[in-house]
C-alpha cells in the first residue's frame, strides 16, 4: 500500500517511548518493507527513514535490532546525499547502530549488509568523519576476522574508503603498523575483488610519500609486481600501474637504491656513497616494462610516465632485458601455480577428512 510508510511513521512519531510492542512492531514492519529493494526509498521519502532514527534508539533490543537491520538494508541502495537532513533525521544517526551491529550481528548476512551501506556512507566527507570518530576503523579491523569471505571484503571496502582520513593515515605509516600488514596482504588475496579493494587502497596510499615508503618495507612490490605481470582484469592492472607510478617517482631510493656517486676518477665511489638494488629492483623495473606496452590507456600511461621520470632523474638505471623479464614472469608462474596446487590439495585433504 502506497500509505503504508506513511501511517507507520505517524504511529511511530505519536507513540510514547513505553509503548514497546507498538515500536517493535513497526521496526519489525519497516525491516520486512526494507528486503523489497523498490521500497527503500519510499521508505526514506515518506517518513520511513525519520521513524527508524527514533526505533533505533529504543531500550528494546529487539527494537533496536530490526530498525539497525532496516538501516543496513536500506543503504545499499540509497544514495547517501538522498537522505534527509534535519533534526532527528539524518544519515549520521545510522553511523553508531550500523558500527553495532558488526560487533552484535545474528547472522554474517547482517554484518555483509551493513558493511556495504556503511561504504556508501564513506563516500560522504561528514559521514567518513562520524565512522571514524565513532571507533570505526577498529571495528572494521575486528570484522576482517570473520570466515565469510563476502563480509571480508566488504569491510575491506570501507576501510578502502576511509585510508585518507587525517586520523587514518598516520596508522600507515610505521613499518609496524598492523594496518600496512592488512591491506598488503589482502593484495594477494585469492578473490580477485578483494585484490581490488585491497590494492586500490594501496594505489591511493602510495601517492603519500611517507606511507609509500612503509609500504615498500612492507613488501608491497612484490604484491603489485604479481599483479602486474599475472593478472587480466584491468582494474588491478590499473591499481597495480598507478601504485608503482608513484613508489618510483615518490620513493626512487627505495624502488632502485641510492645513486651511486662518482669518483673524481670517473668511477663509482663504494660506501656509503650507493646503494646496492634492492631485491624487488629487477622484478619492479619489468613489471613497468610490461605495463608499458598495455592495451589499457590508463595502464600504459602510468608505466610510461614512470619510465619517463627514471629515464630523466635514474640514467644510471636500465631496464632489463626481455629475456629477464620473461624468467621472472615465468618464475612467478610456476611459484603461483605451486601455491595453488599446495591450496588445492589441502583443501581436498581437509574435505575428506570431514567426510570420513
């Protein structure tokens, strides 16, 4: 019925606090309304979205519950600039519940729900500034132990939207940091759309030079470097691309080693004048290589704009030859397909053993 949302917001707004089934009941209503994708936003245009602010807070768990769920299921599919914003009802009054709700979830279907509106949330400056003032970040670490690997990553797309934030960065930037470890290791993830949320935080926060660094130390190239030279999808060839753009142009040193200096004699000076290239030079200098050469425009240009920049800044430094390039391309096959092999064995071991 077109007046549904309508009557339920009006019973909800002349109720008083105490009249608990009442308020369970709509909340309960809504939540059911909420799983039809075409009613979310009626919900939110006639009242709906108002009357889930005020449920949200009630002292009945069971309340609270169903309104927090209706929230999550809500924003999904609701532009965050579409709600309302007057007092008593406004987005970042779903904030809290959402954040809630990953800690006290029923179900990983509740926790993947409000993972994916609290995303569309962080796309809005005063909404990343309410998930991170209210704890988060911290939460989002927690979620990332869940088994289910659909909520893994959508929770890794939130914090993805959140790495900028002025209170998040600096959390990237230690070598020790538990957040570095997390993002770059997620870029080896087996499910490629988690390598790309994985890795489009990562692109981003290499254009920071003192993260770049940590991320470097982190082993972050090696990540990028599969990427590059093993993958098809060209959103990782993208965020792979861009990401070594800036590690070479941002953190030269550390990508090749320190420029040797030369001697009064025309040699090199030894010492501390150079450094030696680090392990990942070689691999890294290929995968620009071969990115280069990619049919993808955005791909080819940032290869080619970090060549251009080693070729004016590095002229000591040289690309490998193709046939270097094609032993580590063939190296990494062969220790790709050991890993999944050795993945696939245990699997089928551990499936037996259950079945026994």
């Amino acid at each position: 019925d077109d007046d549904a949302v309508l009557v339920l917001s009006e019973l909800v707004s002349a109720a008083p606090a105490d009249a608990k089934t009442m308020r369970r009941s709509a909340a309960l209503v809504l939540l059911a309304m909420a799983k039809t994708v075409e009613c979310r936003g009626k919900i939110v245009q006639q009242g709906g979205f108002k009357a889930l602010c005020s449920l949200v807070l009630s002292d009945d768990s069971a309340t609270e519950m169903a309104a927090t769920w209706a929230f999550a299921k809500i924003g999904i599919s609701i532009n965050p600039m579409m709600y309302p914003r007057r007092l008593g009802s406004s987005p970042v009054t779903m904030v809290k519940p959402l954040l809630k709700l990953l800690d006290t979830a029923e179900n990983e279907l509740q926790q993947f729900e409000a993972c994916l509106t609290l995303c569309n949330l962080a796309t809005v400056e005063e909404l990343r500034d309410s998930i991170v003032a209210s704890g988060g970040w911290r939460t989002l670490q927690m979620t990332l132990s869940c088994d289910n690997e659909l909520v893994q990553r959508a929770a890794l797309e939130v914090m993805s939207n959140l790495v900028l934030h002025d209170k998040v960065i600096d959390r990237f930037v230690s070598l020790s940091s538990t957040d570095v470890k997390i993002f770059v290791g997620f870029c080896s993830a087996d499910d490629e759309k988690t390598r790309i949320a994985a890795s489009g935080a990562v692109a981003t926060l290499c254009a920071v030079e003192e993260v770049g660094a940590a991320l470097i130390k982190a082993n972050v190239v090696e990540a990028l470097v599969d990427i590059a030279l093993l993958c098809d999808s060209p959103e990782l060839l993208h965020r792979a691309a861009f990401a070594l753009e800036k590690l070479f142009t941002l953190n030269t040193d550390l990508m090749l080693g320190r420029r040797p200096k030369i001697s009064s004699e025309g040699g090199d000076e030894t010492g501390d004048g150079g450094g030696g290239a680090p392990d990942h030079a070689l691999a890294a200098l290929g995968a620009l290589s071969v990115l280069s050469k990619s049919p993808i425009e955005a791909v080819k240009k940032s290869a080619i704009t970090a060549l251009v920049f080693l070729r004016k800044e590095r002229a000591d430094v040289s690309l490998p030859p193709p046939e270097a390039v094609a032993q580590v391309v063939a190296a990494l096959r062969s220790e790709h397909a050991r890993r999944r092999a050795e993945q696939e064995a245990a699997a089928a071991a551990e499936a037996a053993e259950a079945a026994a």
